[in-house]
C-alpha cells in the first residue's frame, strides 16, 4: 500500500501523488505569537512533524514552510498592555514557542518566515487580485476580497455562499459583508510601527493573505500539502484558498487538519479559560511522555488531555526505554544508527494509511514484547534485530530513546557551549579594559591563556571575536 492522505477538501482518503517525483513542498499554518503555547498548540505541530519524517523516511525530500504571525490585533492590544512594542512582546512568544517545541523534539522548518517580513509580497498578491477582478479598495487602507467574484468560495468547507453567516465583524465600506480584508487602516491608537505604506493608503496585515504570499513565495503556484488545525478550516483556510485560486495559483493539492486536545470534553482554548501552558506541561512531565501522548492518537482524532492518559503515556515509554536499555546491555551496544534500518511491513501499513499512529504503535509494542522474550531466552540475535527495529520505528514517531534529546547527552553539550560562551566572553571583557588602558602585557596574558585553552582571538575594527582551533 502506498501512502494515502485523508484530503480534508474532498472529504475522502487519497493516494498522495506529489507534483514532482521524491519531493514534497508542504505549508503548515504557524503560531501567532500573541502568548505563550498551550499544549494543544502543540499537538498540530507535532501531528505535521510526524508527517514530516514519514515522508522523509519514504523517501522525499521534503520544503516544510511554517510561519509566524508576529503581528495581529490580539498581539497589539497584549503588548500594549504589557507596555512593551509590539515587535517585542511578538518575539518573546516566539522565543518561547521555539523553546517548547524544541524541548518536544519537532524538526524545524525549512524555512519559518515572519509575516511582517513578507508585505511587498502580499501588495504584489493584492495588485494581482484587484487586476483580475477578485479584489477592490474600501476607505483608504482597507482592500477587500469580493468573495462573489469567485464562485468556488465555499468549496474547501462544503458552504454555499448563501449558507455562510458574516466571518467578520461588518465593515461600512465593504460591498458585502461576507468580504473579507486583505489589508485594514490602522486604527487611532495604534502604533505607526505596526502598519505599513502601500498603493492603497497606510495599512496593516490581513492574516488571511499573510500565508497565500508566503506559501507562493517559497513553494510556487501549486505545493502539495497544506496542514493546520481544524479550527482553521474557515475562516483562515477557506479564505486562503479562495485568493489564491483567484488569483490563477493552484495552491494547496491536499488540505490536512489535525483536531483538537480536550479537557473533559471541550476544545483546549485560550477564549475558554481551559489550556494548559507548554512550559508548566514541561516542568512536571518529561518531554517525551507528552509527545508520546500527543502523537499517540491519530493526528484526526481528538485526544483528552488528563492525567491517566499521560500516565498510560509514561507507562509506555517506560516500557520501550527500559527494553532498550536492558538490549543495550545485554548485547554491549546500541545496535548503530537506524536511519536506514528495515521496517516492519505492519508499521509501513499502518503509517501509509493516513499516518495510522495507533495501529503503528501496537507493532512497537509487539517488537518489545518480543524482544523482552528474545533477552529472557538470550538470544543475541533475535534482541539486536528487536533492537534496532525498536528503535527506527520509534525514531519516525521522534522518540527513538537514545536520541541525544532523550538520553540528556544533547543538553549536556548545550550546557557546555554555553558555560563556554560566557567564561571567554568574561575574559574578553577584561582584555578589552586592559587594551583600553594600554596594559598590554595584560592583555597579551589574557590572550596566550585563551590560545592555550584552544580558543582563537581575533581583534577587528568593531572588537574581538573568538573561535575554537580547527573550527
């Protein structure tokens, strides 16, 4: 069986063809960087990295794009309440979504472009739009898409035009009030830094077009998937598709949605008070249990977030951990890497229906049992076979235990590197003075224990710099 995708537009599973053979060009709507993530936040990234190495593990090279949306209302009225910029308050949940997502183990995109970096794009877009009949100019600074104009409008949601209520607050300039904005007037209140000139007065950034410019800009006219929430099927990614199309681009030939993390029965939002914060998830649970739970339902199934089952997901990973250790032990090895390494055909037939997480771990949960059986009879060749399998399924879901992320080995060099930086940037600093004070023999000291040390000093126009010798 060859890779099938459950395509939400068409509502139906299909056999993934991408438009050029062994490479796959793949969106998946980032965060918008108004707070801090929630676990589920979370669990959508975690479902498209998964995506990400089953594609890569078939074969495909894979161009992930996934951008942040640094500036919006929400992100304006927050930093302004904080009395910060908001570029500022912008980067510091960037920052923080980073940190949560690294600590989870995701891959990161191949590119993760910035909206606020993308703006002659989108007026390139909406030139397009306005030319081909799709958009029109409001009030000075308002540009709207003319969502009659389209007669596909509705298609991605299964909506007839006639069926849709208002997605937006009513605007007096608008034709129709099911129009919605590309580009918006500032408001009085609002920083001069948060909008931008552009042929049709000062304007600030439609979320909406924000990622049709993005994804044409570093995937072309035509990709092969676009991922995201399922919160963002309408009215984000039915509006996506409309300006795209509108304006000639194929765009997105699979739509996937990952749905949603619940606590006793409610989506996980913000609005409702009801989330859980990525970083305090983080402090009490180890990183690899909360993706296991997160990854261990399939990516279209609604996963509750509570304490059994994040407790059934320590269970099991102390299971898979634990087998792995004792093979190690017994066999005086890890078994090498296992990139490469032969998959059980009931993984692949599991994986290439939809992403079948759970059918793919009772394969995993086999192959353990099968190796604790094979480490009871020590059969040496039987465990390095459990071992390595083991291992390079758990490695597709990106739990392979002895990952450096897992194991601490990673975060231990990390540890170093930063001890590193800051006792040559402390010597630096005194050498500095001592040039400053023309104490030169001081100087020279400081630089010859640091030659000593391995570290190379280079003094240019604009200070010191170091290296490592050899780097």
């Amino acid at each position: 069986m060859a890779l099938h995708l459950y395509d939400s537009a068409t509502r139906r599973m299909r056999p993934f063809e991408p438009i050029e053979a062994g490479r796959v060009g793949m969106y998946v709507c980032g965060p918008t960087v108004q707070s801090a993530p929630h676990v589920g936040h979370l669990r959508t990234f975690l479902a498209f990295d998964v995506l990400e190495r089953w594609l890569t593990r078939s074969g495909y090279e894979v161009t992930l794009i996934r951008n942040v949306t640094d500036i919006d209302d929400k992100i304006l009225a927050r930093s302004a309440e904080a009395g910060v910029p908001w570029w500022a308050h912008a980067y510091r949940y960037e920052q923080e979504f980073a940190a949560a997502t690294d600590a989870l183990g995701l891959a990161r995109p191949t590119y993760e472009p910035r909206a606020t970096g993308h703006v002659p794009e989108m007026i390139e877009l909406v030139q397009r739009l306005i030319e081909r009949g799709h958009a029109y100019a409001g009030d000075p600074g308002n540009v709207y898409f003319d969502v009659k104009s389209f007669p596909e409008y509705g298609s991605l949601t299964n909506q007839g035009l006639e069926e849709m209520e208002n997605p937006e607050d009513f605007e007096g300039d608008k034709r129709d009030q099911r129009d919605f904005a590309l580009f918006k007037a500032p408001k009085p209140h609002e920083p001069a830094t948060s909008s931008w000139n552009t042929p049709w007065g000062r304007a600030r950034l439609g979320w909406h077009l924000e990622c049709s410019a993005m994804a044409y800009r570093y995937l072309g006219e035509t990709f092969d998937i676009h991922g995201g929430g399922l919160d963002l099927r309408f009215p984000h990614h039915e509006n996506e598709q409309a300006q795209s199309r509108a304006a000639g681009y194929g765009f997105a030939r699979y739509w996937l949605h990952s749905a949603w993390v619940t606590q006793e029965g409610e989506k996980m939002s913000k609005s409702l008070g009801n989330f859980l914060l990525a970083s305090s998830v983080l402090e009490r649970l180890p990183a690899p249990v909360v993706r296991l739970a997160l990854v261990g339902a399939h990516y279209r199934s609604m996963v509750e977030f509570t304490t059994a089952s994040t407790s059934e997901a320590a269970a099991n990973w102390d299971r898979f951990t634990g087998f792995v250790a004792r093979a190690v032990e017994f066999l005086g090895d890890d078994g090498g890497p296992v990139g490469t390494v032969g998959l059980p055909a009931e993984f692949v037939t599991a994986m290439d229906d939809d992403l079948g997480t759970p059918a793919a771990l009772a394969v995993i949960h086999d192959h353990v049992r099968r190796g604790n059986t094979a480490l009871a009879a020590a059969d040496g060749a039987e465990v390095r076979a459990r071992l390595t399998g083991t291992r390079a399924m758990l490695d597709v879901l990106g739990l392979d235990p002895l990952h450096p992320l897992w194991t601490g080995a990673g975060a231990e060099d990390e540890a170093k590197d930063r001890a590193l930086e800051v006792l040559v940037g402390h010597l630096l600093e005194q050498r500095t003075e001592a040039r400053a004070a023309k104490d030169w023999a001081r100087a020279d000291q400081l630089r010859d224990a640091l030659g000593a040390a391995g570290v190379v000093v280079e003094d240019r126009a604009d200070g010191a710099t170091w290296h490592l010798k050899g780097n």
